[in-house]
C-alpha cells in the first residue's frame, strides 16, 4: 500500500487539480489562452505564477497569447494599456496602487476574464486573487472583483538572529541563512517572497527587534541587499531592526545620546549608505529601553527624541520608523500594564510624520487572551500600528492547534469608544477613526526551516490569516479558515464544515485550558512553556506569574480597579464602568480586572473556584473534540499531515491536562476548597509538576556550559 504524503512546503499554493470533472471542463473553456501585458520583474512573476497555478489547476499546457484575442481568455493588464471600451467598465478612482480589480466580461467583443490595476504589484495581487478563486471551485460567470488593502503597511516581524537562532521561534532555525548570502539564493526566499505576495504582506523586518548592531555593517548590508532583490518583484519591502547603540558599538562613537551632533550625523550617513544599496528600504524597527535594550533614556532622554531622530534619518528618502511601545521597567512600580500608556500618550502629536507607533494587541504581552491595549484610540495623532503575534510563545509554541486569527478579530473588532461607539481598534490600525496618513500592522512571524515552515501543518493559517487580516481588518476569521482549508486541503464540504468548526473553537479551548476567566501570564520562567503559577523568584517583580494573578488565602486576580492600580482610567468611560462593573464585566476579563474571593458568585450560580475547575476541565474535553473530528478526517488528508496533526493533538491533550492540574492543585493551597464534580482528578501531585525543568526548551538562545 503506498503511503500518500505532501510535506506542506506549498503552503495554501499547493493548486492540486480540479476534481469536479464538469467545472474542469468549464475553467478550461473559460481559459484557454492568457494574454500577460509586457513588462518587468513582476510581470515575469505573474507570468510563472499563472503557468504554474493554472497548470496545476486545469492539468494541462498553459498557452500564453502575445497579443489579446478577448475569446475565452485571460487577460492581465495595467489599466493605462487597456482599449477607451474597457477602461469604461472599471473606475480607476477606486483602485488604490496596489489594489486590483477582476471581472469576467461578456459582450459582442468580449468573452474574457480581465485582471487590472494600477501597477504591476496590484496586478500580482490580482493574479493570487484570481487563483484563489480557482482553488475555491468558484464560478467565473458574473465575477466582479474590486479590492484594495486598507492597511498600508503589512509586515512580519522576524525576530531572527544573525545565529540563526530564533526568539520565541518553535519551526526550527531561520530561513536566512546570513552565512551563504549574498551569492547564495536559496529557494526559500523566492517561495518566501511569494507566499507573503499571495496574501498582500509588502514588508519584512529580517532581524529581531533585540537586535544585534552588525546588520548595519556593510558585511551584512551585501547580504540585505541580496534578499531585497530576491523580494522586490514581489512588492516586499525590507525594513531592519535598529540597535539604538549602534553608533557606539559599530560606528566607534562614545555615545548613543540622539541630541549629540555627531550620533545624528552617524545616522543619517548610516541611512544613507542603506537606501544607496536598497532604494526602497522601507525603514527602521526599534525597540529601546525594555527588556534590557538600549534605548534614549540611557541618556535621559525620552522615546520621543529616540523615534524623531532616526525619523530624520529616513525621511530625505521616504523611510519610516517603527517604535515599539513595549516598555515596562524595573524602576517603575506601577502596573505593568500602564506603563506604556502613560510612556506614549502624553507625546501625541509631537512624532514626526514617519513615525509610527507599535503597539502590541494587548497591554501585557501576547496572552492567550487579553483585552486590548489602551492606547488604541487615545492617540489621535500619532498612527498606531497594531503588532500580534503569529508565533505561539504563549500558546503551546508550534504544537498546539490554536487558530489565531480568531484572537486577532476579537482584538480588531473591540470597541474603544474613544469616538463614540463604534470607534473598534479596526478603525484605530486601518487609520478611518482619525484620519491617518500612514497605517500599519505586524506580525512576529512562525516560520522557520521546518519543510512546513510553521512546524504544526496548521500554523500556517495563522500566517495566512494575519496576512488577510492585515489587507482587510474586517474580515471575518470563519471566511479566512474556510479559503485557507480549501486552498490548502480540499474543497470537500465533509471535511471544510467540520475542520472550519474546529479551529474556531480552538482558540477559546486554549483559554480555557491554560488562563481562563481574564487569568494571565502563569508561563514557567524564561522558555514560558508549561504553567508556572507558582514562580515567585525571579529578579523584577512583573515577571513572576505570582505578580499577575495575585493569588491568596482570600481569593484570586488582578484589581486594575480604582482600588487597585486602576489601569481602567487608561481606557474609555463607557469601558470603564463596563469593566469595574462586577455585573457587567464580562467573565473572560473577570481576573484581569478584579481581585474577587474564591467563593465569588459567577453568573450561573457556581463559585468562583468551581468555574475555574470546570473552565479548566472544558478547556481539556474541547481538545478531545477536536480529536474526534480530526479522526474522522483520514479519508481527505494524506496521511503524513493527517499523522502529525494527530500526534501534536495527542500532545496537546497531555498539555492541556498539565495545565489544569498544575494550575488547580496550585491555587487549592489557597482556596482550600475541592474541585468541582466536573474536574477530572489530577494525574500527579503538585510536587511533581513543580519539579519540571525544560532547560533546553525551543524558543529562546541555549546557555551551554
Ligand atoms: C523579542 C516578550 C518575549 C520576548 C520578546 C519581547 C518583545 O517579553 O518573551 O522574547 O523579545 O516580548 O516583544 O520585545
């Protein structure tokens, strides 16, 4: 018996062939020649790109017409080269520059599929569009197609090292491999370049934002190079990672101090020397003074003097700055999760018209559910760009099946009120609440060496689905899972209904087994794999779980209320009231914001204490649901993907069940209660759990002695 294997390197490319003989039949009739207008690198991109889609789709030669014939074909043109009949059924007002419009036209001249846009990258964008469709079983009668991206920068962030070693990264090493560039061009940069294109990322930020100073030199700016031109065709842009010590550390200067003259010299001569290389360098991605990095306020001087003067580096050549508003310090004894508010907000209005201001999605750090993070909307004059995390450092790394795009929807659709109701956070990145010149968002990426990229087959939806969400921040998660299973697996409804239905569960089952009821951040040390409620002795107070979840004799949570550290000033009124309001915060933020006794009535009458045994055990019982469905699933899936999916469930299942027992055997040291009926018994003692040590857990740089 032979064994049916697709190691996923294709990713949502894979363009099998059509198995519905009759609509074949009919995309063949439909298609039978492709007319690509003339051009350069892209349109020799585009050109592939169909040769290799179509042929795979329709399983046959793809004829390639050098002039129209306008009968039963394909035509992909600039809208400037279109004849005066058919620029008059498309309005160029609506196409954006890297927007694109697709139509099937059928008329006394025409029977054709038309492709048009702008530019030649909205004609890339097109073309993935158009085979999309395809790979969906679409029909093309009727079709009208008109998109742009509402976002305008959409980018990952790698937080790759020059080692190749990559933080928080669980899909095994970098893919650029700095040691062989510039004269090596693996094929992992074309197929990088083009899985990115397919779904409308323009931007990648190669390094990791606690950066290393020596991708600024020009031993590795030839290297850069290489990659930028490897991506250009592709609409990818390349931004790096700017140590804000650099000037010191490469550039021989005493001082990083950005007021000193010659610190802006150095910057402006060192962007220079980048856009000589790398004309359309998309700019510098920074993250000073947190975690340890250097930043401006070594020199006691602000983020604002740090982001304005590497602005007016890049401005001369229309790059910008990404700041990162991730900063917390050990001198400042407020909650954490004020810090950057109160660090930003105070400056709006004062950046420079390149800078934009990253913040993360929630205001501690990627949890597996937060509420979003209160500068969303409270700076009306600084464009905020919205940063998720794509790689899974606080949800089971690359081996838990979580579908992050649902998390990402909720974030986008949460209502700031910061203009009344309404105001979403979709509104804040996409820049329509306050009128924003430049928009953006990122997302740290999961991709690595693994012939997959993503490690676990289904990471790759997360990619997939921030790239999707970034072009269109209203896009609805379900109609994301449902294009990337089609374009992935199959279009067959017994196995799309069901596995659509999985991965949206999934991310609630991930709360529930690991923080539920607005608990956070109780990772183990350093590596944050497994639970690790008890850690209580690390060197700054806020990274000790123990800091977040402030459990006692009297009961559980953090109050971000007016008794407590009153972080809920930082957000709007109305979510003010909604949020201190016992009666109207809803469960999943209840330990977020309040501190409340373990015999606390929950709304269906149970304790507190028992609906965190029972969210615990749901948690557990939604991943063997998932189990079950992904059994069933054997006749449409090879059966190399569908084995390791099985096996990384199987572990999944044993993780969630650690979660719940260390979790709940720990906080019973403290409640003293019993579990709830529902909870299953604890496989082992709380000793045992605490006694885990993973010292060469995936994710962060080994120490070796
Ligand atoms: C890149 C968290 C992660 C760090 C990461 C940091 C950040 O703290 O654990 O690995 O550093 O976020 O976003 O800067």
């Amino acid at each position: 018996m032979s064994f049916s294997m697709d190691n996923g390197y294709n990713l949502w490319l894979n363009y099998s062939k059509i198995d519905d003989a009759s609509l074949l039949e009919t995309y063949r009739n439909q298609l039978q020649t492709v007319f690509v207008t003339d051009g350069g690198a892209t349109m020799d991109v585009i050109k592939r790109e169909l040769d290799r889609g179509l042929g795979g789709l329709l399983q046959q030669e793809v004829r390639f017409e050098p002039n129209p014939t306008f009968q039963n074909q394909l035509i992909v043109s600039r809208y400037a080269e279109l004849g005066e009949d058919l620029r008059t059924l498309v309005d160029p007002a609506d196409l954006t520059s890297e927007g694109y419009f697709i139509r099937t036209i059928e008329n006394k001249k025409h029977r054709m599929v038309l492709i048009t846009a702008q530019t030649d990258i909205g004609l890339l964008y097109g073309t993935f569009h158009f085979l999309r469709i395809l790979q969906m079983h679409q029909a093309l009668d009727g079709l009208q197609v008109m998109e742009s991206p509402k976002v305008d920068i959409r980018m990952l962030n790698h937080w790759d090292n020059l080692d190749r070693t990559v933080e928080r990264g669980y899909a095994g090493f970098s893919i650029w491999n700095w040691h062989t560039l510039p004269d090596y061009i693996d094929q992992r940069y074309i197929d990088y370049a083009r899985a990115n294109a397919s779904i409308g990322i323009n931007g990648t930020a190669l390094t990791n934002v606690n950066a290393n100073g020596l991708v600024l030199t020009p031993h590795y700016l030839e290297k850069v190079k290489a990659l930028a031109d490897v991506f250009r065709p592709y609409g990818l842009k390349v931004y790096l990672t700017a140590r804000f010590s650099a000037p010191i550390e490469i550039g021989g200067l005493k001082t990083a101090d950005p007021l000193d003259a010659d610190v802006i010299q150095w910057w402006k001569d060192k962007t220079k020397e980048i856009y000589d290389l790398i004309p359309d360098f998309g700019g510098f991605l920074v993250k000073a003074n947190s975690e340890g990095q250097p930043g401006p306020q070594n020199y006691g001087r602000t983020h604002l003097d740090g982001a304005n003067l590497l602005a007016d580096a890049l401005k001369p050549h229309e790059g910008v700055v990404i700041w990162r508003a991730f900063v917390y310090s050990e001198h400042d004894d407020t909650d954490r999760a004020k810090q950057a508010y109160s660090e930003f907000v105070p400056d709006d209005g004062k950046y420079r018209d390149n800078v934009l201001i990253q913040v993360k999605n929630g205001p501690i750090d990627f949890q597996p559910r937060e509420p979003f993070h209160p500068m969303f909307g409270a700076m009306p004059k600084t464009p905020l760009m919205m940063e998720f995390q794509i790689t899974k450092e606080y949800l089971g790394f690359a081996t838990h099946l979580v579908y992050l795009p649902k998390l990402f929807e909720e974030v986008l659709r949460s209502d700031t009120y910061q203009k009344g109701k309404g105001s979403t956070v979709a509104k804040v990145v996409d820049g329509s609440l306050n009128h924003k010149k430049v928009t953006g968002m990122a997302g740290v990426a999961n991709i690595g060496t693994d012939a997959n990229w993503t490690g676990h087959p289904f990471g790759q939806a997360d990619w997939y689905g921030f790239g999707r969400l970034a072009w269109d921040p209203y896009l609805d998660s379900g109609t994301i899972a449902e294009e990337w299973l089609r374009c992935t697996f199959t279009n067959n409804e017994n196995f799309v209904g069901p596995v659509k239905k999985m991965m949206l569960e999934s991310r609630e089952a991930v709360v529930n087994y690991m923080n539920p009821l607005g608990l956070h951040h109780m990772f183990d040390t350093g590596h944050h794999y497994g639970p690790g409620p008890w850690v209580d002795n690390l060197s700054r107070p806020e990274w000790n779980p123990v800091y977040y979840h402030k459990a006692d004799d009297e009961g559980i949570g953090f109050d971000r209320t007016k008794t407590g550290s009153d972080a809920l000033s930082q957000y709007a009124p109305e979510l003010g009231e909604k949020f201190g309001n016992l009666e109207t915060c809803p469960e999943e933020y209840l330990l977020w914001f309040h501190h409340l006794p373990w015999d606390y009535q929950l709304k269906n009458g149970r304790t507190l204490w028992d609906g965190l045994g029972i969210k615990y055990q749901q948690g557990v019982d939604q991943v063997g649901d998932m189990i079950k469905t992904w059994e069933d699933m054997k006749p449409f899936v090879d059966e190399y993907r569908h084995n390791q999916v099985s096996m990384l469930l199987g572990i999944q299942l044993k993780e969630a069940k650690w979660w719940r027992d260390a979790c709940m055997l720990y906080f019973q040291t403290y409640s003293k209660m019993d579990f709830p009926k529902e909870m299953e018994k604890p496989e082992n003692t709380l000793e045992h759990y605490k006694s885990l040590q993973f010292p060469f857990a995936p994710g962060i740089r080994p120490t070796w002695n």
